[in-house]
C-alpha cells in the first residue's frame, strides 16, 4: 500500500479510536493508531480518571496496548483529538499534538525517524519525524 494511502488509514483508524475514549472531565477526545513494523494497527483512547494524575492518554494507551502484546517495532503513529462537539463528521478544528510525557515513550520504543502524524482528517494532516518533536532527547541508543 503506497505511504499517503496508509496514513489515511492510520488517521481514519485514530478517529474511529477516539470514538471510545473515557473524557468526562475535559470533555477533550483523542484517538491514536500505532502502525507496528509488520504493518499491525493498535489503536488508542485516552482516558480520564478523577485523579488527574491516573489520567492515560491516547498515544500511551496505543503503545501500552502494543508492547503487552509483544511488539517492539513501530513505523508511525496517528493523532486526532478535539473536544466532543467541535467534531464536524471526521474533521476537527483543530491538531492535537503529543504531550511531553506521550513523547517520551515514543522515544523508548522508537527511533528518530518514527513517524508522527496529528490531524484535522484523513486529507488535512501534517507529520513530523520523533527526532523533530523531541529534539535533544534521552533514552534507549539510537542507531
């Protein structure tokens, strides 16, 4: 499958994600999709806790998701998010870009060139490489 038609799969997949997320107190939904390197799709939500801090975002829950399973290879990950009705059908307002926190694993499990797309929909995206949103960072040795 060419690359722009998997990254539209891959953002689809975050918005149907989202669809499940747990938000009761920011009302903010966010869906992820991971794409592992044998071409495996796990999908994200985030969810809310009371106590903020038990808080699990979307791109962790897709990770974490993942590595339980056994994967240790990814190529990318799709972001999408918004509050709940600022949804117009699969389109929203605005980009939801990674926390520091959500980053940072990316970072143990991925290398600097993981892909990172965040997106209004499945036509309107950008992307970004790991190394460019976490410049100077620590973890596992690159190679």
């Amino acid at each position: 499958m060419e690359e722009r038609a998997r990254d539209r799969e891959l953002i689809q997949a975050a918005i149907e994600a989202r669809e499940r997320a747990y938000a009761p107190y920011s009302d903010y939904l966010v869906g992820a999709a991971l794409l592992t390197g044998s071409g495996e799709i796990y999908q994200g939500c985030n969810i809310e806790n009371a106590s903020y801090g038990a808080t699990n975002c979307a791109e962790r829950t897709a990770f974490f998701k993942a590595v339980s399973q056994g994967k240790r290879e990814f190529r990318a990950i799709a972001i999408v998010g918004g509050k709940r009705k600022s949804q117009q059908g699969d389109v929203f307002p605005d980009i939801a870009y990674p926390c520091g926190i959500c980053r940072q694993v990316m970072r143990e499990f991925c290398g600097p060139e993981f892909r990172i797309l965040v997106g209004k929909s499945a036509e309107d995206y950008e992307e970004y490489t790991l190394k460019e949103i976490l410049p100077e960072s620590f973890g596992p040795k690159w190679n």
